[in-house]
C-alpha cells in the first residue's frame, strides 16, 4: 500500500514477516495453491504468475492511485497484466484503489474511473483510505460514504475498506456499510478499530512469494467466512458460509455486524427495509432457504436477516 504506512511499522515487520500465514482454502472458487495473501502493484514489477499461484491463495490488486491533479496520481501500469495473470493461473484476485479524495464530487469520479478501469474477473473493490488530503477535516466519512454510494450503484460485487489502525481511529472510519474490512498494522499483534471487527490484517510489508522479486505486502485472514466471500465475487450476507440453518432452541439472534432486514429471502436492494446495528437483539420464529442455498432467520415481524454466524449469533 502508501509508501508512508509501510515506513510506520518498518521497526516491527521482520518480526511479524516471521509469523505463519494460515487461511481457509473455498475450494469451490479457487485453484491456487498456495496460502499466502498478497497484495500487488506495479512496484511488484512482472511477475511470473505461474509460480507465484503455487504460493499463493489470494491476490488484491491496485488500478488507480487518486486521480487527475492529486499528487502521485497514477493508473497503474501492470493493473490487468497482473489481473490477467491471476485469472489464467487460477488465483481469485479482488482490486483496489488508494483514494486522494479532495470532496463528494472527486469521490464519485474515482469510484467511476476505479469501476472503469476494473478488470472484469475481479471478485471485489476495495477502497485504500489512508491519506487525509488537505481541506478533508471533517468530511473524511463524507467522502468515504459518497465514493461507497456511487460504487454500489455500478456494481453488486463486494466493497471493502482499507485503512491503517491509527487512521482508521484517528478519523473514526464507519465500516458498518461496507462488506468488510481490511486494517494494516505491521506488528505482533492484531489491529484493533473501534466499532468494527478486522476481517483482514495487513500485518508486514516485507513478505515474500515465490515468483514475485523483492519485498511484498502479506496478510493474515481473521474471519475466515467473510473473507472467502469476497472472493468468491458474493456479499457476506448471502455468501456460501457458515449459517445457522434451524431456529430449534433459538428465542432470538443478536447482530455481531450490522445486517439488514428484508422483505424477501432474496436480498435484493428493493426489498431492504431497515438496519440492525452492531449488539441489536431481535425474536425468531423460524429459518427459511432460499433458491440459492442461502439461509434466512424470519423475524417476529415476518421479515428476514442472514443466518451467517459470522453476522449474527443466536440465544
């Protein structure tokens, strides 16, 4: 990722490069070999993709850094060359991009430029927020939540946020309309952001894949359900997880994410009703599947939330 978050926790990443990488294989949608989480740039230089997918499991790969008139702007130069070498060697690979918003209005044209410059194979976009440029105080959410808006408009794959733990903090980021979140700290112990639990951990900048020359960005996967999800191109919410799938002994559920309610099993935007935030406790009277194998608790009140646990738990 930026350069400066890297030089942050250069102190500790030889440690953390130590540590093993252990993530789930979704053998339904991946070929990959390997275990490893790497994300890619240009920087990377050419990679050969053939050895690198014995090494690793999962690829996040950067398109675009600002836009026109940012500093360091750049499209980057091996964006689909290294798009389509994940693809052809059988790594599922998602794409980001490092956002230099400077209002609601830059927010939208990157989202568009980010979503047009995008590699049809990609599984999810993820949006890199860790530069507050200047004039930003205090509109950093209003950005984020202009770019995710516009984003949700072009496409249903997965969106997921990108931040380093300080600044994450420091800016008080909502991740809570996103389908995950993916925190940067380069050291022994995991990130920690307050009002969201971290999917994936960025945890050293000095790792190594086979295939690729020099140092790379490694990650660790920490709820193992959800991240899957994202590479399999689904929403958490309706993804091939792990679901609770009777409501036997179950008086209620308590939302661990926010989730939504919805009038259908389909969980389609039109039928989207209302949010349950974090901790939110709610009746059930019963688990329906739908036509895509997904499983839904129905409500008291005859709508429906997802029965992921990694979403909701039961009591």
């Amino acid at each position: 990722m930026h350069k400066t978050l890297h030089k942050l926790g250069a102190g500790l990443a030889v440690f953390a490069a130590a540590l093993a990488v252990g993530v789930g294989l979704n053998a339904t949608t991946a070929s990959a070999a390997g275990n490893k989480v790497a994300d890619i740039s240009q920087y990377q230089g050419n990679i050969n993709w053939s050895k690198a997918s014995k090494d690793l499991k999962y690829a996040i790969i950067r398109v675009q850094h600002g836009s026109i008139g940012d500093p360091g702007y750049i499209v980057d130069t091996k964006s689909n060359v290294n798009a389509n070498g994940a693809y052809q060697n059988g790594v599922p690979f998602g794409q980001y991009m490092f956002a230099e918003f400077t209002s609601v209005k830059d927010a939208k044209q990157e989202a568009k430029d980010f979503y047009k410059r995008s590699n049809s194979h990609t599984k999810f976009f993820a949006l890199d927020e860790e530069k507050r440029m200047p004039g930003a105080k205090g509109k950093e959410q209003t950005y984020v939540n202009a770019w995710l808006k516009t984003m949700r408009s072009l496409t249903d794959k997965p969106l997921i946020m990108y931040s380093g733990e300080w600044y994450a903090n420091s800016n008080n980021l909502n991740f809570s309309k996103f389908d995950g979140s993916w925190i940067a700290k380069y050291s022994s112990t995991k990130p920690s952001v307050a009002g969201t639990s971290v999917d994936l951990w960025q945890y050293t900048s000095k790792g190594r894949v086979d295939g690729i020359r020099g140092n790379v960005d490694l990650n660790k996967v920490l709820n193992r359900s959800v991240v899957d999800s994202w590479f399999s191109g689904s929403n958490a919410s309706t993804s091939a997880a792990n679901y609770y799938t009777t409501a036997t002994g179950v008086n209620g559920l308590q939302a661990k994410k926010t989730v939504y309610q919805y009038t259908s099993t389909s969980f389609t935007k039109n039928k989207r009703t209302s949010k349950v935030k974090t901790g939110t406790k709610l009746a059930v009277t019963g688990v329906a599947k739908n036509s895509k194998g997904a499983y839904r608790f129905q409500l008291s009140n005859g709508n429906y939330v997802t029965a992921n646990q990694a979403f909701v738990s039961t009591y």
